[in-house]
C-alpha cells in the first residue's frame, strides 16, 4: 500500500502524523459551478428568488462548511483557520462558486476550500430548486494552493 499517506502498511485508513511538520501560511482556492437556465440565473443574480437572498446564503454555508470540514471529510485535521471566503458570481451556465481558505497550519487547506465550495453550490441548489429543479452542479475542483512542503500549484 505504498503512496497513500492515509493507509497503514496494511491498507487500514489512518489519520496523518503532522506533528512533525513545520506550520507555515498555506491558501487553496476552488470553484464549484452551478448550471442552471438563464432566467434562473437572472432571478438569482436580480433578487427576484421567492426563497429570498440565495447568494447570501450560499456564502454562510460554504463558510461554515470550511469550519466544519473534519466533521465531514473522515480523515482531515482540524485546522486553525485565519480567513474563508466565498464568492458566488453570475456565470454563462448559470453561477460560479469560488471559495478561498487560509490558515497557519502544519498542513493544507485545499480540503477546506473544497467543502466550502461543494456545500456552497448545494446550498444555492436547495434556494432555486423550487424555480429549476433541473440545475446542475459540478465541476467541484481545486484551483490552486500555496504553502508547505510542495510549494504553489495552479490548475
């Protein structure tokens, strides 16, 4: 079971020993879209949704999510976080989704950035879904991080 630093040598799931590492600045960005029709969209992004504000929405649950990752994600570590944000902006397809995470920590916040943006986009799915229950989500995908041992890396 060689190259999976969360199996044992015997394949049973562990969370990664960190307490080794050096805590530095580290930051990911991803996006999540969310396809939906243009008068949808227009709906949206004009505040006519009978559910109300769903762009305000959508952002306190992505960053309560980021929060609440190791809660969700089985083997993430609970991390200090210094800033999330979450942005939700008009798209062609419908709404884009960008949420940035940071923290000092001896691991990265890409895990973060992902719930926030994944949690985010179900979330504004679950404020249209009574004008189009047809909206999509996805792609969910990291942009980039910075920080720690593997240095920047940008899709």
């Amino acid at each position: 079971m060689t190259g999976f630093s969360h199996l044992d040598e015997t394949g049973a799931a562990r969370m990664v020993d960190v307490g080794g590492k050096e805590a530095t600045r580290r930051e990911a960005v991803a996006e999540a879209l969310v396809e939906m029709t243009a008068v949808t969209r227009d709906a949206l992004f004009g505040g006519s949704l009978p559910k109300g504000d769903a762009v305000a929405v959508a952002r306190l649950a992505g960053i309560m999510a980021a929060k609440r990752t190791p809660d969700l994600i089985p083997l993430c570590h609970p991390l200090p976080l210094t800033s999330v944000r979450v942005d939700v902006e008009a798209h062609e397809t419908g709404a884009r989704i960008v949420a940035t995470a940071a923290t000092t920590a001896p691991t990265g916040v890409e895990m973060e950035a992902m719930t926030a943006a994944a949690v985010a986009a179900l979330a504004l799915y679950d404020m249209i879904k009574g004008t189009e229950r047809g909206a999509v989500i996805g792609p969910v995908r990291l942009l980039h991080k910075s920080g720690g041992r593997s240095g920047a890396w940008d899709r």
